[in-house]
C-alpha cells in the first residue's frame, strides 16, 4: 500500500514537473524553494549507478571532504594510544581513547557521528563491529577512518567530510548541506560529489554509467537532474 502523503508534501509536489530534468542550479533552488520543513534540513543528492554490486570491483566506498561543509557539527572519537591520542585531543576529537573508549561503547554510554582508529588499534575496535557496522560507524581505511595519520582525519571529519557507499541495489545517497546554504555554495559540493563518483567508475561497468540522479530536502519531495548540466 502507497504511503499516503500530507499536504504540505503534496503542496511542494504541484511545483515538481516529475517529467523534467532540471539543471543543477536550477534544481538546488527548487529543493530549497519548496523546503517545508520547521527546521533547517538537509539536502541529499542520490545517484543511480549502473553497476553490479555483487561484483566487487564494482562496490564503491569513499570519503570526500565538500568545500562548503554539511552544516552539521559532527562528534568525532578516536581510537589511539600515546602520541596518537595526543595528536587527535589536539586536532579537536570529541573524545579519545583505548579500552575505556570500547567499553562506553559496548555499554551505549556514547554518541557520536565519526569514528577513527590507528591500525594497531582495530583488533579492539574489531569486537565493537555488532555495535558500529549496522551504523556505518565501523572504521574503514577506504573512508580515510583507518589511518596513522589522525590529525588530518579528525579535521577532514571536523571540516564537513562525508562518506558515500553504494547499496545493493547500487544507490549511492549522500547529504551535500541544508537549505539554509547558499544556492551557489550547495551546487559546488554538489558538483563535487558528482565528479568523485564519476571517477570512482569501475573499469568493468560498460554503457552508461550514471543513469539518474535526483536530489531533495528532508520530507521534500525530489527533484530529477539533468546529468549533462554538471
């Protein structure tokens, strides 16, 4: 059964030509025109991908750090120990730490939207996988989130960094800012992820390989883009 939506979707939907492809400014000042949430909410872009997700060089994982941010503040923990924990208090971690760091979190003592490790760390981090995996929390050298170079991960993560993945159905949906950004600012981190997934484009995948790509607010209804306008 259709879910059945309010009227301010469908108010916001009456301003939506389903049938057309907008170009991307274009598109980004829709989304924000007709943003009806009572908060300040985020705009996602997601790409469909041509893509067999079953293959393995065709599961694409990254992290790109967008130059106008998210608009989010994101807490940050590091898993580090001697002279890497220093460099992550001082780069500005939320929180550091060794095994007093696994057991918060085993115990559910902590929230945070970021977490980092060093190498030798991860066979600790490792027994936390139940708990941060089904959130996408699980430290991973593609997202940059494995790494002896700590400082830089925690600013890069502090700096509006974000991580794209694709599902299985080989979607990838990534949040590019908020509705309160400027139009212009919103579209440079949008044509920032679309040229990092276009150079994330297996070797393998033959034939068109963006096949559709849309954007919209929280709530909002979405907003078709017209690839050749990037």
């Amino acid at each position: 059964m259709a879910k059945k939506r309010g009227k301010k979707y469908q108010d916001a939907l009456k301003k939506v030509d389903s049938k057309k492809e907008y170009a991307v400014k274009d598109a980004v000042q829709l989304v924000k025109d007709i943003a009806y949430a009572n908060f300040d909410s985020t705009i996602e872009v997601a790409f469909n991908l041509n893509v067999d997700t079953k293959q393995a060089d065709q599961q694409l994982r990254g992290a790109v750090v967008l130059p106008n941010g998210t608009g989010k503040d994101q807490t940050v923990i590091v898993f580090a120990n001697g002279e890497n924990a220093k460099a992550a208090q001082e780069a500005g971690a939320d929180f550091v730490g060794d095994d007093d760091l696994v057991e918060k979190i085993q115990d559910g003592r902590l929230d945070f939207d970021v977490a980092i490790a060093t190498p030798d760390m991860m066979p600790k981090v490792g027994r936390l996988g139940r708990v941060l995996g089904p959130k996408g929390l699980m430290p991973n050298p593609k997202t940059g989130t494995v790494t002896m170079d700590v400082a830089k991960a925690v600013n890069d993560a502090k700096a509006g960094q974000v991580t794209y993945r694709t599902d299985r159905d080989g979607n990838v949906a990534v949040p590019f800012g908020k509705v309160s950004f400027d139009t212009d600012k919103l579209v440079e981190n949008l044509a920032t992820l679309e040229d990092i997934v276009a150079k994330a484009r297996p070797a393998s995948v033959r034939g068109t390989y963006i096949k559709h790509a849309s954007i919209s607010s929280t709530f909002g209804p979405s907003v078709t883009l017209d690839l050749t306008t990037f």
